[in-house]
C-alpha cells in the first residue's frame, strides 16, 4: 500500500466548540491506482487530501490519526523533514492555477526551482528537466512557452504547468485538487486526459479530488465518498455506478442526471459540524432517514456490501434499489 | 416534431462588433448570428467562455445594442425601438443573469425589488402590487415572508428564485435565462431548474438557456445552438445536436462531456475528434473557417472562405462545408458516448 490513512480526524476553530471538518477518516491508495475522492462542498474531501501533506487550512488542528506513506509515519515529521517531503514524494496541484503560480517569474524557472530544491542540479540541469516536464504535460514549442510568464498563458495551458510542477521530482503519489474546476469542457477534458497519461508514464499513484462523478467515472479506479467529514461509500468505481449505496451519492449522481427526482435529493445546504447530530450524521438532511432504522439514533458503522464496497448507512440495501434503472448501467 | 407555429423571437444576421479603444482593432462578440425561438420553448445556446453567447443575450434585451442585424420580437423589429418603446417592450421580454447578489440592490427589501418592475411598467397600483409579490413568491416555490428578507439574508438559490419572480413579475413572454445556476452554490442548481420547468408549463413562457453546461442543456431545452467565435456552428433538435452532431466543433464538445457513468468512458482523444489548443482570441477574425486552426479534418479551402451556416436536413444547420457536402464521414449516434459504446469506428 503506497498510502495509508487511518482513522483521521481534523478539527477547526476554537479548542472548546471545535468544527469537527474532518471525522476518523480512513482510506488508502495503492501503487499506480487513480482514486478519486467526491463529495458536496464543506464534505471535507480537500482537508483530509490536504492533511496527507501535513497541512491544514487555517485554524485547523490534525487532532487524531496516523498517515502512513511506503510505510513511514507522517504525522510527527517536523517542519523540516516535511519540507524535503512535500513535492519530492508527494504533488499537488491545486486549482486556480493562475493563483497558484507566481505572476512575476517565468514558468519554466518555477517548474525548475521545485526540482534543484529537492535534487541536486545545475541550472542547466534543472531547465533540462523543464522542457522534458512541459513536453511532457502536452505543450507545444516548450523552449517558448518556458520563459512566458503565467498571465500570457490560457487556462487550460496555466493548469499543465502546474501539473509539470508537481512531477518535477517524479512523486510517487499526485493529489489534485478540483484540477479543472473553471475550464471549459473541451479543456478540462484534455487536462484531464494528460493528467491520467503522465501519471502512467512516470508510473504515479493519482488522487483525484472533485465534486463531479463525470470525472471520477471517467478517470478513477476507485472512489471514496465524503460527506459530513466522514468516508460514506467506499468501491471500485464499475461496482459503485451500477448500484451506490449512499443517499450522499445518490445525491451526488441525480445532480448530474437527467433528473427531477426530488426524493434522491439531500435537503438544504451541508450543516457546521460544531455539535454533531446523533446518530447518522446526515439524517437532518436524508431522505431516506427512518426513526425504526436506528438512523436517529445510531451512528452507522461502514457496512461491507461485497467485494471491497461499503456503505455507511443503515438502510444501505433500500437505497441500492430505489435507484431508478435508468441511471443504473448494469 | 417542430410544430409549425410563428417563432414569437427572431434573430437575423446579428453582429455585435466592441471597437477596441485606440486601435483600429475589433472584438467580434456575435457575427451574424440567425436564429429563432418558438413560442413555449426553450432554445438552448451552448458554447465556451468567449464564444459571445452572453453578448447575444444582452443584445437580444438591447441591453448591449447590436453593431447591425434584425431582432423580430412579435413582428416588430427592436433594434428600430425609440426608448419609450422599448421600456414598453421590456416587460415582455426579461432577463435572469448568473450571479443574483450582483443583481439585487443589497440595501432594499426583496419584496421592493421584485415590486419595482410592477410600478415602472404601471402594471398596477402599490397595493395590488404588494399582493402580486406574494403571488410571485409562490410561484417560484417561497414562503410570503420573503419580501421583507434582504438579499444577503438568504441562500444563493432562493436569491435566484426571487430574481426569477421579479422577472416574471409583468408577465413576460420570453427570457433570456443567461448562465442561471453557475454561480450557485453546489445542490442549489436543482431547486432553480424546477422552478424554471414549472413556470414554463404554468405560463407557457419561451426561455433562451444559455449555458455551458451541456448535460443540463441536454435535460432542459428541446433545440440547441452551439456557438464558437460569434457565429452559431450547428443548430438543431437537441437529440440532432447530441446523437448526431455534424460540426466538428460541435463533435469535439459532445467528446468532451464526462458521462457519470464508466460503461460510457471517454478515451484520450476521442475518434480523431480532438481539437488543437483553446479558442483564440475574437479579434480581427480572418474571411475563413474560424475554427481551420484547431480543427483535425481541415482543408486548404476551409482557411480560404467564410463558412455559412447550410441546412443539412430540416431543421439541423450547419456552417462547414465539408459536412455540408458529405465530405465527413459520420458513423451515427453511435460513434458518440450517448449509448454504451467502447469501441466504434474511428
């Protein structure tokens, strides 16, 4: 196992009344796998991606819970063994790639600053590595698109450098964030298409971090679901769209069907996590909440429904079969 | 299926051209653009960021006024209008813009703003106007204590929902519905395109959807126009436009949509559909295929000649010659991800 995150939690604001964002989450990655992490805004999928490089938003506080890398805690490294850590074993590439990169430098110079930070290069070395890495991301006429700087760059071009930052030290293990929230369709997918062909070539784990199915049927292997800071659905991603067993990604799907199906949709917006509800998190908001379930009342383990996919729902089973059989592909 | 009925909207030879200030330049925001809406439809106009479908919206109200071309509202000819007319012609035709703080004045009340149009048209008096809101409210779904609500009070979706009622408010035929969930928060779209769907069955109203969302515009409206660079590539019946797209634009965008669905999985360039690079610039357009520069089935001929949008069969247009004449060989709906489909002709 290339990650392993166990029973993560990650709290913010104050100390007293803290905003549980992130709840015993536990997940994991394997070698050259693409896993993609969904769920609605305020689910808490971008704070437990982010807590595998050490970092939290501001104002928040890793409180429980080990990350385990090839084998090697985490948690605990201090700031300067994170530093070496951060960009040389694992990527990122976050969205709004013009706000991420540096308006004043050139790109070529960014992409070759993270590589002579983490490897011993010459300068020549290092803008060797530039040009192999933007040949490498899909842009035409590197040697010009090398001294341009961010501003006269597109969207979807802005978003490629980026990506050839993170595998500038060829990390193990990318995390991409929302990558093409803000691009236009016929981009995004071809920024898609590059991400996924790179992180074969240099033989990278990929975790996609979005809100849109459409992607992660398209690009993942595997999915986790988040929502209200938990993990809700774990499965391979075939056995996950024929039959989900989670009304968060019910939810999620019908958003992005042909559907007026108002019984699969969560109600009103997610909750603060200041006091947790009893019982399933979610039932405030479900429409599949039912007192005679236990949904008010117990917290839902991870139920195993076969072959690696678990649902965090009591109702698990009669939630599989009220999806309609036209969104089921199976 | 296109029932015969006189279209309550057309669209001639629109251009829109913005004078780039100090420069002989031009930015070509709509390039003669033609098209119709019937009464009762909803007329879809897809198209990336750039592609001037938001100009065409504003020009359709003359809230932008149109560098040249006809918009026929009714049987009269807007772009004609002196102001007086026009104010009158403004309650029958409304807009809907994307972002609804941006569009409510944060200081006043919702009730007012949605009253306002009903006193500046003289649709009626305070008092009735009053009980309209109420009415209004209601039809889009929200409780009659709204009105005293201010616009920062509520969520991004029921802000939309009362921009909707104040544009319905002196009972419009048609509105331009412009990007109107983009900028909602995620899980509010749905509650906004019911609202959208009901009224348009209560009031028989005829919507222009612009959006780049193309599995919405697929779910909402039962002709589509997709645009590149000012002009409308292809337009057609939306199962035309998505089962058997003509325009290689039209047929890279279809590529492009990542169905939630694995059996229906896109793969890295698509059947040779893939277009170079991003959209380019809009000004100073050359006399030739704007899209010759990114397109994999181009011809000398395409960079030497404008295109023009061709009847194809009735009812489907299309600007590209080659498509036009046959030249491209298509392999049906199927050779697009609507059905499963894995392997196909390329």
């Amino acid at each position: 196992m290339l990650l392993e995150v166990k029973d993560l939690s990650i709290e913010y604001g104050s100390v007293g009344a803290p905003n549980h964002g992130v709840c015993a989450v536990s997940f994991s990655i394997s070698e050259g796998e693409i896993v993609g992490i969904v769920g609605e805004s305020g689910s808490g999928k971008s704070s437990a991606m982010l807590a595998v490089l050490g970092l939290t938003r501001e104002g928040g506080r890793i409180v429980n819970g080990s990350v385990r890398f090839e084998g090697q805690e985490l948690l605990g490294l201090t700031r300067e063994e994170w530093r070496a850590f951060r960009g040389s074993s694992i990527g990122l590439v976050t969205q709004s790639p013009r706000a991420a990169l540096n308006p004043v430098r050139r790109v070529g110079e960014q992409i070759a600053e993270v590589y002579r930070s983490h490897r011993k290069a010459t300068k020549a070395q290092a803008r060797e590595r530039a040009l192999e890495l933007l040949r490498l991301v899909g842009i035409n006429d590197p040697e010009r698109r090398h001294d341009a700087y961010p501003h006269e760059l597109s969207g979807g071009m802005a978003q490629r450098i980026l990506i050839a930052i993170a595998l500038s030290c060829t990390p193990k293990l990318l995390i991409a964030d929302e990558p093409t929230s803000g691009l236009d369709a016929t981009v995004q997918a071809q920024v898609l298409d590059d991400l996924r062909r790179v992180t074969r070539e240099v033989g990278s784990s990929l975790a996609l971090v979005t809100h849109d199915l459409g992607i992660v049927a398209n690009y993942c292997d595997r999915v986790y679901v988040m929502e209200s800071g938990e993990i809700v659905e774990e499965s391979d991603v075939e056995s996950f769209f024929a039959r989900p067993a989670h009304p968060a990604s019910l939810a999620l799907l019908s958003k992005q069907q042909d559907s007026q199906d108002e019984a699969l949709r969560l109600r009103g917006a997610p909750l603060d996590r200041i006091v947790l509800p009893s019982g399933c998190f979610l039932h405030p908001r479900c429409p599949f909440a039912d007192q005679a379930s236990g949904c008010m009342t117990e917290h839902p383990p991870l139920y195993d429904i076969g072959a690696g996919h678990r649902s965090r729902c009591h109702r698990h089973q009669t939630v599989r079969d009220a999806l309609p059989s036209r969104y089921a592909s199976a | 299926m296109q029932a015969p009925s006189k279209p309550i909207l057309e669209v001639r030879n629109l251009v829109k051209h913005f004078p780039l200030r100090g420069t002989s330049h031009v930015v070509h925001a709509c390039e003669g653009v033609s098209l119709n809406v019937l009464p009762g439809e909803t007329l879809g106009i897809v198209g990336e960021s750039g592609s001037g479908k938001t100009t065409l919206g504003r020009c359709i109200l003359r809230l932008i006024e149109p560098t040249s071309g006809e918009i026929i509202f009714e049987d009269v000819d807007i772009t004609k209008l002196g102001r007086r007319q026009l104010r009158r012609l403004r309650s029958d035709i409304q807009i809907v813009f994307q972002e609804p703080l941006d569009s409510f004045n944060p200081q006043l009340n919702i009730g007012y703003q949605i009253a306002e149009p009903l006193l500046v048209h003289r649709y009626c008096n305070k008092a009735e106007a009053k009980r309209r809101v109420g009415e209004l409210l209601g039809l889009v779904g929200l409780p009659e204590d709204f009105e005293n609500a201010y616009p920062s009070g509520v969520s991004g979706g029921e802000l939309q929902r009362c921009s909707i009622a104040r544009a319905i408010a002196t009972n419009p035929k048609l509105i331009v519905l412009d990007e109107p969930t983009s900028a909602l928060p995620p899980g509010t779209e749905d509650e906004v395109i019911a609202v959208l769907r009901d009224l348009q069955e209560k009031l028989g109203l005829s919507y222009v959807f612009i959006s780049h969302d193309l599995l919405l515009v697929r779910s909402l409206c039962r002709r589509i126009a997709v645009m590149y660079l000012g002009q409308i590539v292809e337009l057609g019946e939306r199962d035309t436009i998505f089962g058997n797209p003509r325009h290689p634009y039209t047929r890279a965008l279809m590529a492009s949509v990542l169905f939630p669905d694995p059996t229906q999985r896109r793969q890295a360039g698509q059947r040779g559909e893939q277009l170079e690079g991003e959209i380019p610039s809009p000004i100073d357009l050359p006399d030739a295929c704007y899209l010759a520069g990114r397109c994999p089935h181009v011809r000398d001929r395409c960079r030497e000649e404008l295109q023009e949008l061709t009847e194809v069969e009735p009812g489907h247009w299309v600007r590209c010659w080659r498509s036009a004449e046959g030249e491209l060989t298509y392999h049906g709906p199927d050779s697009l991800p609507m059905e499963r489909d894995q392997g196909g002709p390329s």
